[in-house]
C-alpha cells in the first residue's frame, strides 16, 4: 500500500461545510414563501389591476373605442385586450370577492369606454383574509385603490 495522497477524496470538515450550505439553501427555499404576505400579495394584485386599467381607459380614450378588461381568477390572470392588448400574473392567492364571498371560478369582464368612464364602479379582490377594492369612480373615470 501506498501513502495517502491528498488528492484522494474529501476531509470530513469539507463535507460538514458542504452539507451545511446545501441544508441552508433548502431551508431558504422551502420557506421561501415566508418573505411574502397576503398583504403584499393583495397590495400588488390591486397595483397591477389599477394599472391596466388606468392604461386601458387611455388607450380607449385616445383610440375612441372600448377596451374590454378582464379578470381570471381560476388561471389568476388580469387582462385588457384593445389596441394595445396586456396580460399579467396575478398571485396565486387572489380571489375575486362579491358580497362577502371569494369566486375562484367566476371571470369578471368589463369596458373601459371611449369616454374615459368605466361599465364597472368597483372590483373586491381577496387574498388570505384580507380585502381590498378598485374603485371606478362613475363621473370622472379615475381609478383608486382601497385596502379593508
């Protein structure tokens, strides 16, 4: 038999090391979920649907024609679809809500119309146990966000 060479293989402190980073990864993905809140989830979702709308009424405005808005709650997707047609990502938890309830099945569809006005007045999201609201003001067609 020969000497040992260091070549040969690993120190068990290396493996420590390696296995320590490794379970400290795992821990941080796994939990990776702690970061977000079902606040900042509704907060973002509200942000994202008063955006397209607010882009939506524009693009009506300036094209004299009706943009549909739409919104999925079963594949968790908020859309516009006009001139300048848009489609985003809703988180998981949102749900559209209607006279306290959550509809995880029921789309909601409405017009941002040529004259700046909306067919809808307010649109009730839920995420976890927090609510909030887009509202469609009827005279002047200006979209506010309101956190329950």
């Amino acid at each position: 038999m020969t000497g040992r060479h260091a070549e040969d293989g690993f120190s068990l402190l290396e493996i420590l090391v390696v296995l320590a980073i490794l379970g400290l990864a795992l821990a941080l993905l796994a939990h990776g979920r702690a970061w977000r809140s079902d606040t900042t989830d509704l907060r973002g979702a509200l942000g994202t649907v008063a955006r397209i709308a607010r882009a939506a009424r524009e693009s009506a405005v300036m094209t004299q024609r009706p943009v549909r808005l739409g919104i999925d709650p079963a594949h968790h997707v908020v859309s516009a679809e006009g001139p300048d047609s848009v489609r985003e990502s809703l988180p998981r938890c949102v749900t559209l809500a209607s006279d306290g309830e959550s509809d995880t099945t029921r789309e909601v569809r409405f017009l941002a119309g040529p004259d700046g006005l909306f067919s809808r007045q307010v649109l009730s999201l839920t995420c976890g146990a927090h609510r909030g609201s887009v509202r469609f003001d009827p005279f002047t067609g200006r979209v506010s966000i309101d956190e329950h």
